[in-house]
C-alpha cells in the first residue's frame, strides 16, 4: 500500500507566499495538523516513511509518527519543485499569464522562469523514486508513506496513476491529508 501526504502549514502558506524549495518550518497550526493525523497513521501501520529532506516535511513526518517505530527515510528527489526567482514571491499566480499563473492554471504550458526547474526534470527525479524505491517496496508488500510537497507529490500521484499533465492539479492536496494511491 502506498500513501502520500503533503506537509503541514507553514507560515508562507498563511501569506500565499510560493515556498518551493525555500527550507521554511511549520507553524502551529502544522504542528497541530500533523498531530492529528498520528491516529490514522497508526491504524494504518505504515512499514517505511519517505519524506522530501526540507523541514517542514521532516518535522510533518516526525509527528505524524511520533512513537510508532516507523523508520523515516529522506531522500533528495522528494524535494519540492524549485520555482527560481518566484520563491518567496506573495500571490504569484494572481499575475494574469505569469509562468506562476500558467504553472496553477495551465501547467502543460508551463515554461520554467530563471533558476527554476520545469516539469519534466520534476516527472524524471521523482520517475526515478517510484522505479528505484517504491516499486521494489511494494513488491514485497510494505506499507508505505511519502511525506513532501503540493508540486512534488503531485508529479508522483500523476505518474502511479496516469494522469496526464493538464491535469496536473485536479486530485488536490491538502495539507496533512493522507492519500491512498494503492
């Protein structure tokens, strides 16, 4: 079984600040959130945690799990989407045909801005998570959770799931919301 669950709130989130790969804390309410998931992580049981090496999913993980024995494994390719120039940006994507706005609205027209990483190198890093390290825990039976990112565990929802790029946004993902891909 394989679940997926993006970090709990930070501050940036309150202002509608794009993160990215900015390495940025959970606020109180995060914490609160990830606490109240501990419940539903130790009904399901989960066998191995992978969580994206910046804090804020580090610190989702490491509550959320808190006293189940579960090991927590960070890997590099489950880093957020780095978003340039745009990181720190407030309300982004209100900039009507900004590559922001294209990135919410549009994303299969989306053309990566300065220093920022696009869709394929995104698809192809975390490609190579599910082949190299999911695929292998799921044939021999864990139960498996992925803590990181909106952008990020979008790319791996799409792909063990097949969905196409324009579509990029429609399963949503909620802060600190446990997500059954299989």
């Amino acid at each position: 079984m394989l679940y997926i669950m993006r970090h709990g709130k930070t501050d940036w989130n309150e202002k509608n600040k794009l993160q990215g790969r900015t390495d940025i804390a959970l606020n109180e309410e995060g914490r609160r959130t990830a606490v109240a998931v501990q419940k539903e992580c130790a009904d399901i049981g989960f066998d191995v945690c992978y969580v994206s090496p910046l804090i804020r999913a580090k610190e989702t993980a490491e509550i959320a799990l808190k006293d189940l024995n579960v090991p927590i494994i960070t890997d590099d390719r489950l880093c957020e989407m780095c978003f340039g120039i745009y990181e720190g940006v407030e309300n982004a994507a209100e900039e009507p045909g900004s590559p922001i706005d294209i990135f919410f609205n549009s994303p299969e027209k989306y053309i990566a801005p300065e220093n920022a990483e696009s869709f394929e190198k995104l698809f192809e890093r975390t490609g190579s998570f599910i082949k190299d390290v999911i695929n292998r825990d799921l044939a021999d039976n864990k139960k498996i959770l992925i803590v990181g990112h909106g952008a990020m565990n979008c790319s791996i929802i799409c792909q063990i799931k097949n969905i196409p790029l324009k579509n990029f946004w429609d399963i949503g993902i909620p802060n600190c919301r446990l997500i059954k891909l299989c």
